[in-house]
C-alpha cells in the first residue's frame, strides 16, 4: 500500500465489541484485500499477505505469509512449499502448546471434490 492509499474506515455501527477480533478481521482482510484471479503461478515465490487468491494454481510455488492476512478461495496447490515468518510462527508453536493430540476439523481447509482449496 502506499502512502497516498487511505485504509478505509469503518462505519459507526461497527464496534469491536459487537463484531469480536475475528470478525473485525475478516472487514478488514476484505476492505484492504486485493484481488488475484485465474492465475497460474510456476516456481515462483508469492507472498500471500495482503491478497485474496481466487481461483489460482500455485505449481512448484514458494509460499510465504507473516500475518495471515490473506484468503484462498478454489486454489490448487502442486508441489509447493510454505514459509512462515515470525508472525505466523508464533501463532503456531501457541496453537501445539494446546494440540499436540487433537485434531480441530474447525481448522482444515475447506477441500472441493475437485481438491481445490479454500481458506477464508
């Protein structure tokens, strides 16, 4: 985002309180998300914040997010890698201090018959 770029904000009926940290998120990630569509992306390296990814394919792709700000909506995924930066690591080591025997299927992406992948 630049400098001139303005975050939009949020109406007046919107309180934290009302709408929690999740869904204040969720306005946020939409309001300030930009949108990728229809793309194919090979051995490349795609830094998933900030974006919403629409109907990609990721092949051979390094894939990196730090604050998880980011959506996939019916994405196919092809011998790709991730990397988590130190946001997003910290997140997850708190997640296996909890989980280290359970499984949360709240948490699995949503998977179409056709193995595309939805994170939202």
């Amino acid at each position: 985002m630049s400098p001139s770029d303005k975050i939009p904000e949020l109406p007046e009926s919107f309180s934290t309180t009302a709408l929690g940290l999740s869904g204040l998120a969720a306005v946020l990630l939409a309001s300030l998300a930009r949108n990728v569509e229809n793309r194919y992306y090979k051995g490349q390296t795609i830094s998933l914040d900030g974006y919403t990814f629409r109907n990609c394919c990721f092949h051979n792709c390094n894939l990196e997010t730090d604050n998880g700000t980011f959506a996939i909506v019916s994405c196919t995924f092809i011998n790709c890698n991730v990397r988590f930066g130190p946001n997003a690591i910290r997140i997850i080591r708190l997640w296996n201090v909890f989980n280290v025997n359970q499984q949360w299927p709240f948490f699995n992406p949503l998977v179409a018959p056709d193995g595309a992948i939805t994170i939202e």
